[in-house]
C-alpha cells in the first residue's frame, strides 16, 4: 500500500504462497501470483497446502512459476521475505537470473529470525550466506538494531554487514475508519484474542477460555478470533465452550482485523512479527503467550518487548502442557490498566513503511546495470 501510493505509476507484482491473499484488498497497480502453498507443522515439518502433492513437487512447480513470472515481469526491484533462497532453494535461479539482468535485489528481514546458532545451521544449510554476499544489494531490517540484532551469530563480511538498513517496525494503517459493519452492541472494553493465522493457536484459545471457566468473577468482554488456519474441530469445540458466557464472541476470520484492533480495549496474542506490529501500531496493550517450538522467533520477540515496556509476556506455549489459567485471567484484568506501547517512548519504533518508502525510492533511481 505505502509502495502504491508513493509510486503511482509503478506496476507492483507480489509472488506469495499464501491461501488467503486473495481476500484481501490491494490499490491500483498491485496485484499477486499465487504459488502453492506450504504449511508448517507444530512438529517443524512441512506439508504441502490444499494440493496432494510431495514436498519436492511442490518446490519444483514454485520454482517453476517464480521464474516464469520474473522473465516475463523483468522487475527493476525485487524484495525477497525472509528466505535469501526461498523454502528450499526455489529462488535460486530467480536471483541468479534477476541479478544478471541488473535488477537491485534487496532481503527484507524481520526484526526476529530464529535463535542465532539454530538460525547459523540453518543458514548454512541452504547456503543462503553464499546467496545474499552474491545476490544481495541490500538488506532492510523491519526492526531496531537497540531491540535486537535478527543477524548475530552469522559469519557476513564486512561488505555485507555495510548493505544492512534498519528500518524500524512496519506501522499499520486500516483502509478506512469508522467501520460501519462493526455491531454497535459490542462493549466498548472488550479485549481481542488472536492467534494470527491460528495454525498453531489452540493452546492459547484454550487457556483464555479456560481462564473464564476457573474464575467465575472474570467478567472482561472477549472477542476471540480463531484465524483462517484453525483445524475445524478444534474452532467448532472452542465456539461451544465460548458461548456459554455472554461476555466472550468468537469469530473465525476477519480480512482487516486492523480495524478490531483499534475498536478493542488490550490484546491476547503469541508473539508473531504482523500481530506484533499492528499492537504498536495501534498502541494497545498486549500480553503475549510466545510459542518456543519449532523457532523461538516469538518468544526472543516477546522477552525483548518486555524488557523494553512494550508488552506483558505471559509464560511461553510450550513449556507447559497445563498452562495456569489463574495467570491467563490475571493478565487479561491487567490489560484494562497496563501501559500502551507509546509510554515506552522508543524513537524512530514505527519508522518502518516511511524508511522503506525512502530506500524504495533511492533504489529506483539508480540506473540498472
């Protein structure tokens, strides 16, 4: 959206395997390609999305497609997430291709990766040290390097570690406020409980609701969101424990949660980097439960939020199997008095979208080679 409206006449491809882009809304001169989709599993292991396909299928025909589309678009900038080679390597020939080409490639990090010798093994597995130093012509952090450093632990050269821009965390802005379609009748101190896409978020649900079935005197108005990726089952038994109070509503899936957000009193949440954005965006006060398994992505996250006064960390998802919901209903009661996010006053925090738009721009206006 920042992109889109700071280069009006640009033509914005987004190459994503995600389900769900298509119930999104997107600006002209922005549209997607979707590529099949692969879903983690709480053991770490992947499996392929919708299709019945083997992992390595699925890689060929993303790597298929990626580089069909980066022929054919000749991109004069490409942001790759997170992954310098994608999933497994699927970039590779892209990079090697866009690069030649003389487009600027640029790795857009989040401000948390992964524990730095799990996130060093990984690295060098799928040779993405090699991929950046070679592909690479910048590195944006959506982070502060004072919060925390996603590339300690890696061997970059000094070359590199020069590409590297700290941009701060990505600020959220909902399309359009007031939303009519929100139900007048919801209270207006009622806390929302979310865990993101909810692929992995049945624990977390199931210690808020169990918070409001050990103590009868927790009486907070709750809007639980399931997300898009909560196993069936598991959302229909939650909906029937949920509605036997009438202070808790649930939900499965909202395009624009941003605009609950902004409605809502504090937040319940895991620690995921866009979840993690919109709570500063909006200045909410949150507790996060972060997941330790398979990465400790949330929970490094969440331990630095809270040392900073950013958020409450409740105790991580997992390493409990009987989490006390005595602690959970403690936290939600402390949301309606806890701190927002801005009383931390940490400067340049949501500079993110403004820098990104700036370096966009710088990167444009060189000539490709």
């Amino acid at each position: 959206m920042a992109l889109a409206e700071a280069h009006p006449g640009a033509s914005i491809l987004i190459v994503t395997g995600s389900p769900i882009v298509g119930r999104f809304d997107f600006p002209d001169g922005v549209d997607f390609v979707r590529i099949p989709g692969i879903v983690k599993l709480p053991s770490g292991d992947y499996v392929t999305h919708n299709m019945n396909l083997k992992i390595d299928q699925t890689v060929k025909l993303r790597r298929a497609i990626i580089r069909q589309t980066a022929r054919v678009f000749d991109p004069d900038l490409v942001i790759v997430d997170k992954e310098p080679t994608g999933f497994r390597g699927e970039m590779l020939h892209t990079l090697k291709k866009m690069s030649e080409r003389g487009a600027k490639i640029v790795l857009g990090i989040r401000d948390v990766l992964d524990d730095p010798k799990a996130l060093a093994i990984e690295w060098k597995r799928k040779k993405a040290i090699e991929a950046v130093e070679k592909y690479y012509n910048a590195l944006w952090i959506y982070g502060l390097k004072d919060i925390y450093d996603p590339l300690q632990g890696l061997a970059l050269s000094e070359e590199t570690l020069a590409k590297v821009e700290y941009t701060g965390y990505l600020r959220r802005q909902p399309a359009d406020w007031p939303d009519p379609s929100i139900p007048k009748d919801r209270p207006d101190d009622f806390i929302l409980v979310t865990p993101g896409g909810g692929g992995d978020g049945d624990t977390l649900i199931d210690w808020v609701l169990s918070a409001y079935e050990a103590d009868p005197e927790l009486s907070v108005p709750a809007l639980i969101l399931f997300g898009p990726f909560m196993n069936p089952e598991s959302r229909r038994a939650f909906e029937l424990r949920a509605h036997r109070f009438r202070t808790l509503e649930t939900l499965s899936f909202d395009s624009r949660i941003e605009r609950l957000m902004i409605e809502a009193k504090g937040i319940i949440a895991m620690g995921g980097y866009n979840t993690f954005c919109e709570i500063l965006s909006f200045d909410k006060p949150a507790a996060l439960a972060p997941r330790v398994s398979p990465r400790l992505e949330q929970y490094i996250r969440a331990k630095a939020a809270d040392e900073f006064g950013l958020i409450h960390m409740l105790p991580p998802i997992g390493t409990d199997e009987n989490p006390d919901p005595h602690v959970m209903a403690k936290a939600i009661r402390g949301l309606l008095t806890q701190n927002p996010p801005s009383k931390a006053a940490i400067p340049g925090l949501l500079d993110g979208l403004d820098r990104v738009v700036e370096l966009t721009s710088s990167a444009l206006a060189e000539p490709r080679s």
